[in-house]
C-alpha cells in the first residue's frame, strides 16, 4: 500500500513537470509568434488586440510623437478665391501663410488677391502649386505683383525649373539622412513654384494670377503669400501715383506716365478744377 502510494506521488509529480514544461513551451512558442500568440501568425491575440487600440489611442492624442504629421494624411488646407475678382477693385484678401485654392475660367480669366504689409523693404515669398489631383504641375500661368496703383512690380512664369527648389532631408529613399538634421515633412510644398521679389514701401499690394495662354484655363491651382524682412535699409520715395492727367502736358517732355490697370482721365479744351 505504501509503495503504492508512492508511486502515485512520484507519477503526480512528473504529470505536473510535464504540465509545467508544456505551458512554459507554449509560452515561448507564443511569444516567438507573437502576434498570433498560437503558432498561428495570422490568428491576433487579445494582448495584440489590446495593444493595438492602446497605439491608436496614443497616436490619436500625440500624433507627432509617433511620426504622424498633419500634412501626411490630409491636403493642404487652405481656403479659396471669390469670383468674380477679374479686376484689383474686386480683389480676395489673401491672409498670410496659408494656402487659397484658385480657378482659372478660361484663357481672359485673372483673379486678383490683395495683402498688406507694415514696413517698407520686406520680402514676399509666393509659393505657388498647382492642382491637388497633381501639386507639382505648376505650369500654365503667370503671376505679377502689383502696387497699390495697379502698376506691375514682379512678374513670374510659374513653371518651375526642376524637380523641386526646396531640398528637404530625407526626401527620397535613397538619402543618407544626416542625424544632426530635422527631418522635415513631405509636402507638396517641395515642389512648389517659389517666387521673391522685396517691396519697397509699406501698404497694400495685390497679386494676379492669369492663364499663360491656353495653358492654364480650365485649371486649378494652390497659392500663399509670405512676408519676411529683407535687412534692405535703402530708402525709398513715395511714388505718389495718380490717375489724371496734369496740364500742361502739351510737349513730350512734360508727357504724363501711363500705368497699368489705371484708368487715366484726361480732356481736351477744358481747364481742369482743383
């Protein structure tokens, strides 16, 4: 009887081992096919599950910590033109720093955008795309700065020269990225078309955008506006337009200018009042 009891005791024993054994294999077997956590990969464990909504979460509430930027998953915002706005006394505000979303008609369609800026010789930077189906074909258009007269300071073909004229580090997957630099977001800001011109006095400005032809009719684009200071120190006069003509202009030399989308009045045979 004794020994018998025994030999139960030593067989309970090994049974338990064994158990043991088999739950610790099962164990590692688990954790060597994680996520299946069965030695079926394709078949998700409840800790996977759990871990899955608990990384969601965290991306939810600090998505730039994980590596999630804004401009990844949504197109550029941005807001949107007014028609009609064919002329500089119906032009759209253009706020600084975003993005408006414009159409061009046909090959006569002009749109008009207006800005101010509070000292005299800042820079602005015109970052132009085109539409959100293809940012990159910025071609078809002509962009000009004008002055508060209407007169053209700037123009610009939107074509751009290459690729891209902003490099950014890790653009491509072939770059070796420099550990001491940030790695900027890929947006379609890369490609963008960049233009810069300083502008002399403080005031109003006004930027149009019109068809190069036919090549931009009928086409979309993508425009900002950006204002930095030059460290240009030159003075500058005011120009003091008008848009009437001064007698006595009856000689070549006393001619008075003519300027771009200013209407100019004149008579003849009639003394003009003060």
């Amino acid at each position: 009887m004794k020994n018998s009891l025994n030999k139960t005791a030593r067989w309970s024993a090994l049974v338990m081992a064994i158990g043991v054994m088999g739950l610790i294999s099962a164990q590692s077997q688990a954790a060597i096919n994680w996520p299946g956590g069965t030695g079926d990969p394709n078949k998700k464990s409840k800790n996977y599950k759990k871990g899955y909504k608990k990384g969601q979460k965290d991306w939810v509430g600090t998505p730039k910590d994980c590596g999630v930027l804004l401009e990844d998953v949504i197109p550029v915002p941005g807001w949107g033109e007014t028609e009609p706005n064919d002329h500089m006394a119906a032009a759209d505000r253009i706020f600084l720093n975003r993005f408006y979303k414009g159409n061009s008609l046909d090959k006569f369609d002009k749109d008009w955008y207006y800005f101010a800026t509070t000292k005299p010789n800042q820079n602005l930077l015109i970052n132009f795309l085109g539409d959100q189906a293809d940012y990159t074909s910025t071609d078809g258009w002509v962009v000009n700065v004008h002055d508060r007269n209407g007169n053209v300071i700037a123009s610009f073909d939107s074509t751009t020269s290459g690729p891209g004229n902003i490099y950014r580090n890790g653009d491509k997957e072939e770059d070796v990225v420099d550990p001491n630099e940030p790695i900027l977001a890929k947006t379609p800001l890369s490609n963008a078309k960049i233009m810069l011109t300083t502008l002399g006095n403080a005031g109003r400005y006004y930027i149009s955008v019109a068809s190069k032809e036919d090549a931009g009719a009928e086409r979309a684009y993508h425009i900002s506006a950006m204002v930095s200071e030059s460290d240009q120190i030159s003075p500058n006069p005011d120009t003091n337009f008008f848009d009437t003509e001064t007698e006595i202009n009856d000689t070549q030399e006393a001619a008075d200018p003519l300027r771009s989308n200013v209407h100019m009045f004149g008579t003849f045979g009639r003394k003009m009042v003060k």
